[in-house]
C-alpha cells in the first residue's frame, strides 16, 4: 500500500491514528505553540505530549491557534510516573484535559511501566476510556513482560505500545510480539535524537536516496509498520521531516539498516532495568 502524508493506522478500537505525528519534547512556552503550530501548517494531524513534559497548555494553543477542528487533529497525552494508582489516574486525565484545554484526548498513554502498580492504573484507564475522555488507550515503554502481565488483568487491550524505536534499537522481538497483540508500535525518538545523523553508513544510503539521514530513518519507521513522532523546533526540518512520502526503500536497504542495531537508547531510561520491575 502506498503511504501518503495522510495516511493512518487503523488501531484494534477502530480509532484511526495518522502514521507521522510531531513529537513536542523539550519544548516549551511559546517555542512549542510556534512548533505545533508550523507542524499543522505543514500538514502534521497528530501532536504528541505528555504531563511530564510540562507543555500541554503551549500545546493545547498551538492547536488553538491553527483554527482547525478538534477533530481533524489527533492528540495525545501520557500519565506521568507519579499519577500511578486508581484515583491518581482519574485526576490526572482531568487535569491534563484542563490544561489542554480539550474535553478529550486520542489517545492517552501509561508513561512508563512504573512496578507496583501498573495494573491498578490500568483499571482507571478502562474508566477514563468508558468515560470518554480519551478515544484510545495504551502504554509506553512496555516490555513483553509487562504487557503479559497487564493482558492478564485487562479488560481492554492497550491499542498501542510507544517505545524507542529506529534502527540503532531495532526491537523486533517486541514489535512482533505487539503484532501478533494487535497492538500498534509508535516509534519515539525515530531520529535517535540527532546522535546518529552523522553515522557515515547511514549518510551513504541517504546520499543513495537523495534524503537526508533524518528522511532515512522517518521512512525506515514507516515502512516497518509503525507510526513515528520526530520533534523539531525548526520550521525548515519539521517540513524536511514530512517529506518521506515520495521515495520509498528498497528491501535491502531496508534489512542494511535492520542491521544498525546497537541496543542504543538514547534516553539513559531502560524499561528493563530495576526502576520497572
Ligand atoms: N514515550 C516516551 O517515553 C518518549 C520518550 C522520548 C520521546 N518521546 C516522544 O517522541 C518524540 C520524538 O523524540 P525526541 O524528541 O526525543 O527525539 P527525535 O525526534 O529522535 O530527535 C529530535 C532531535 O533531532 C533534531 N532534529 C529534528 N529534525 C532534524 C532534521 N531533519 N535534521 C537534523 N536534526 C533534526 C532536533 O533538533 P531541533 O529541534 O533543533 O531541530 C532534536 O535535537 C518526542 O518529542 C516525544 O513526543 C516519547
């Protein structure tokens, strides 16, 4: 099938999530509302947040700003390390929603799988799903082992797992898994944060293409089925970032870059560590 800028991902509640979104970390103030905005502008439907990134009321101008309807833009959000526990979930989907301004996410997000309580967090975003606050539900830097762990008490099924995703951390084990789960993978930090843009093997093929490394490594994403969320402060790359529909890579390039794989995770944070045990 061929990918289109408007091109989206059907999620295992029906609820469609467009394949590249715009990821808003780091971002702040009036630089992240420019962000999201420039982003809509150019033709991104599909903003990323969260409550740890203490943005979302930028964000939820941002959004404002572009006039367009709330419908057409597809949000998410995450619950913080902090929230975890029944009732700390449901007061923390109301007050992101407050401070975005919104009546409803997309899609809200388990932030991490902090140990302890996972489970019981995952019951208040049942209710949060029930209560319409939030049109899909899923979780972020899951391991297998936790997901087994949650579908053993769920009642719903997370619609999506958002991990560190590119080819210098290629998980397949993980993304088959989630598959064969229908549960969709989302791709953070597809950019590898900029450390590997430079990577001499990875500027061959983008030369190969006539892209830039950053189109490369957008476009590996997408081509492995999963929906990415690179972040640029820049009008010029948040463009550069969304131009990956018109070429796409060739199956040995693409298992040349399966090849990448490090184990690198950019983020000092590791699901398998103690912290998520
Ligand atoms: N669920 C989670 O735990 C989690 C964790 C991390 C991130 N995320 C989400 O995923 C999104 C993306 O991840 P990320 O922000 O960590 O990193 P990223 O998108 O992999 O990379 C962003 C970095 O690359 C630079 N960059 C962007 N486009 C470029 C281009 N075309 N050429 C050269 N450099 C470019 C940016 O600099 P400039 O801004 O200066 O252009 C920034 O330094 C986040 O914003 C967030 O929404 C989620």
């Amino acid at each position: 099938m061929k990918l289109t800028f408007g091109s989206k991902s059907r999620l295992n509640n029906g609820v469609e999530i467009p394949i590249l979104g715009f990821g808003t970390l780091r971002i702040r103030g009036e630089d992240v509302q420019n962000a999201v905005l420039w982003a809509l502008e150019a033709g991104y439907r599909h903003v990323d947040t969260a409550k740890a990134y203490e943005n979302e009321s930028d964000v939820g101008k941002g959004f404002k700003r572009s006039g367009l309807p709330r419908d057409e833009v597809f949000i998410t959000t995450k619950l913080w390390n902090d929230d975890h526990g029944y009732n700390n979930a449901l007061k923390a989907i109301d007050r992101s929603l407050k401070n975005l301004e919104l009546d409803w996410v997309d899609l809200y997000l388990v932030h991490w799988p902090v140990s302890g309580r996972r489970v019981e967090t995952w019951k208040a975003m049942e209710r949060i799903l029930k209560d319409g606050k939030a049109r899909a539900i899923g979780v972020s830097n899951f391991t297998i082992r936790h997901l087994e762990e949650l579908l053993a008490e769920a009642d719903v099924v997370p619609t999506v797992n958002q991990i560190e995703f590119t080819p210098y951390l290629y998980q397949k084990e993980l993304q088959d898994y989630c598959e064969g789960k229908d549960i969709k993978i989302e791709a953070w930090s597809p950019l590898t944060r900029g450390i590997k843009l430079g990577d001499p093997k990875l500027v061959e093929i983008a030369n190969h293409y006539g892209k830039t490394p950053a189109q490369i490594l957008i476009r590996w994403n997408l081509q492995h089925g999963t929906i990415a969320i690179p972040k640029s402060v820049r009008k010029e790359r948040i463009i550069e970032n969304s131009r990956v529909f018109d070429f796409s890579i060739s199956d040995k390039d693409m298992k040349r870059l399966d090849g990448f794989n490090e184990n690198l995770r950019t983020s000092g944070w590791d699901p398998y560590s103690d912290l998520f045990k």
